[in-house]
C-alpha cells in the first residue's frame, strides 16, 4: 500500500513539474515580445530596394492594438518557416520605438508565419484573419505586386542562396529530362551569377521555346529566385532579363547539370 501511495506522489509530482514547464516555455515565448517597448507599427518590404517604391505604410491606431494583442499568442518555433517567396506575397512588419529605431522585424510569408532570423511564429486563425485584412486594404497581394517596378536590390540577395535545383521542361510527365541539384561547392561558386542579370524591354518568348528552369532556395527552402530559360530570353522571378548580361552564368550551370542544348 506505501509504495502505490509513494508512485502516486511521484507520478502527481512529475505531472505537475511537466505543467510547470509547459507554461514557464509559453510565458518565455510570449515574454520576447515587449510590447512597452513599441510606439509604430509599420509594412515594409521583404527585401530593401526590391521595387522603386519602396512600401512604408503605418498601421492605424485599431490595427496596431490588433497587432500588439495577437503576436504573444502565436506560437514561437526555432528556424523559419520556409514559406517566404521573392516572386511576391512576402512583407515586413517592422516594430519602432519612439525614437523610429526597429525593436522587432518580422517577414511575413504567405501563411502569415512571422519570421525572424532564426526564430518564427507560427500563425493562426486570428492571424490570418488580420493579415488577410491588412493586405487587402493595403494592396499586398502577389499579383499587385507585378505593376510595381523592380528596384536596385532586385538581384541583391544572391547571398541567402544555399540550394539550387535545374531541371529541363519536356512535353509530357513520361519524357524524361536533366534534373539536378547542384552541390554545395557548385551553389558557393555560382549562386553570384544572379546578380549580374540586367533587365530586359524585350517581349517574353513563345511558350514553346521554353528550355529549362532553375531555381534557388535559402537554407530554411524558401525560394529566392525562379529562372525559366527559353531559347534567348531569361525571366528571373517573372521580369525578363537580357539574355547576355547571365548567358556565361547559364552555360555553367548548364554544364554541371549535365545539359545540352540541341
């Protein structure tokens, strides 16, 4: 009989210890967000530069209570969510001070997943329902973002590559084409070559001339860049590029794979 009443002891106290926990891990998720700290709330784009207007829109005072309520809700994650995509749907909220300096910067990816360096939370219902909000009111949606002119940074985050897949298009499922993942020696050697693309004013080719895509992710498998590659046109994240400013890059990355044009 004592040692049922000793494990039933032990067993409330691992119970209770395992609870404490569980709450003392939410109360630090929710405690890295000081919200006396922040005085504005504002969009920002994903990346710097990466249009010629660059987006700079304050949330209202309503918005801003929304914003400061919901974040200690969500669940706080190691890593990113490797949801954010440079071909649009990715923002910046950024948290100021009342000095205007940036306390917390959060990526928005197109789940509404807030991420942060190495950390991100992960969203909910509530936060979907705001963010859906937010970028219908304020134009944030992908396909609004392809009237927007590319900026200077639009070719600038060629650093953040650390995958890069190619594969060659072919007429059906059931023709089997050149795939390949470049190693990472071969990713450290050409994922600069982006960056040296220009644009082009050039009309897109026929669909019919379509070669081959390529694209790069960074190491949490967001995408950063989509090539598709045609007979002489290059598009990089749906703008055409001029072909010669990344044709040398092109024939690299098409030897490493394996791939021959015919």
């Amino acid at each position: 009989m004592r040692k049922k009443f000793v494990a039933a002891v032990l067993a409330g106290i691992t119970a209770l210890a395992m609870l404490t926990a569980c709450e003392d891990k939410k109360e630090a998720e929710k405690s890295f967000f000081d919200r006396e700290q922040i005085s504005s709330v504002v969009i920002e784009d994903a990346v710097k530069g990466y249009y010629e207007d660059d987006l700079e829109i304050e949330l209202g005072k309503n918005e801003l209570s929304v914003f400061m309520s919901l974040v200690p809700e969500l669940e706080l994650r190691d890593g990113q969510s490797g949801q954010l995509n440079c071909l649009g749907g990715s923002y910046n909220i950024v948290c100021r001070n009342e000095s205007g300096d940036a306390v917390y910067t959060f990526t928005v990816d197109s789940s509404h997943n807030l991420n942060m360096d190495d950390k991100y939370l992960w969203h909910n219902e509530a936060a979907d329902e705001f963010f859906d909000k937010l970028e219908n009111k304020y134009g944030l949606k992908t396909s609004e973002n392809y009237s927007r002119n590319p900026g200077e940074g639009y070719f600038s985050v060629t650093d953040r590559i650390a995958k890069i897949d190619f594969r060659e298009y072919t007429e059906t499922n059931f023709d089997e084409g050149v795939e390949y993942t470049l190693t990472e020696k071969e990713v450290e050697e050409l994922k600069d070559g982006v960056s040296s693309a220009a644009f082009s004013s050039e009309q897109t080719a026929n669909k019919d001339e379509f070669l081959y895509m390529i694209w790069t992710y960074d190491k949490w498998g967001s995408l950063i860049y989509q090539i598709v590659v045609r007979s002489d046109v290059v598009e990089i994240n749906d703008r055409a590029v001029d072909y010669d400013s990344v044709k040398d890059w092109l024939k690299k990355i098409e030897d490493v794979s394996g791939y021959v044009r015919e």
